[in-house]
C-alpha cells in the first residue's frame, strides 16, 4: 500500500477508533459494508471514495480536508494544489457529473426556446 494511502487509512482508523464502536456498529453508521472497514482496518484495502464519503456524510464534526488529505483546518487556508498534481477521483465525479447536468440544462433550454420561437411565429402569421 503506497504511503499516501496507508496514513489515509490512518485518518480512517483514527475515527473508527474515536466512535468507540465495534466494526459492525461502524460500517451500519456510516452506511458501507463490515468487509470494508475491516480491509482498511487491517491495511488490505487502500479507503476508496465510498467509505471516506460515507465517513464525511454520515459522522459529526470530521473535517474533510483532514480526513482526505491529512491537512488541518489552518494548513488548508493556504493550501493551493500545485497544477502538476493529479485530479482527485471524487473531483473528476464531481466535475463529470456536473457537465452531465449542465448539458442536459442547455439541451433543455434550447429545446424550450425553439418551442416559443415556433409558438410565436404561429400566433403571428
């Protein structure tokens, strides 16, 4: 497991361990499987976007920053990601599904506009 990976599971471990909850307890709360948090658990899975999302979603006061990757609320203010760095997974699902959306507001803007064009010319012969 790259280094990276290995102190995000550390992050992931730390909050497991700070809700007092057994893994069973855990993976019901934030809404993944048992087999999940027992591979990040035990370092045989790198934490994928389900459980660190989940962990985000359904756990008060984690930061996600911290949680993703590791800086504090204060290293974070002035953190600005160089552009030789690689767009995160969860950015490039973001970023995908919000250009599904805005095509499908544009395709449906355009559709309503031609509509009003046919129903003017109609109602002016």
């Amino acid at each position: 497991m790259k280094d990276e990976n290995r102190q995000r599971a550390d992050r992931v471990i730390k909050v497991f361990k700070d809700s007092q909850l057994n893994q069973r307890q855990f993976s019901e709360l934030i809404g993944v499987s048992q087999q999940l948090v027992s591979a990040v658990v035990n370092y045989t899975k790198k934490p994928n976007e389900t459980i660190l999302l989940a962990i985000i979603d359904n756990i008060k006061d984690v930061d996600p920053m911290w949680l993703l990757t590791g800086l504090k609320k204060e290293e974070a203010k002035n953190y600005t990601p160089s552009n030789s760095e690689v767009q995160s997974p969860i950015e490039f699902h973001i970023k995908e599904i919000v250009k599904k959306q805005v095509e499908e507001l544009s395709t449906d803007i355009l559709q309503r506009l031609s509509n009003i064009e046919e129903s003017v010319k109609q109602a002016n012969p």
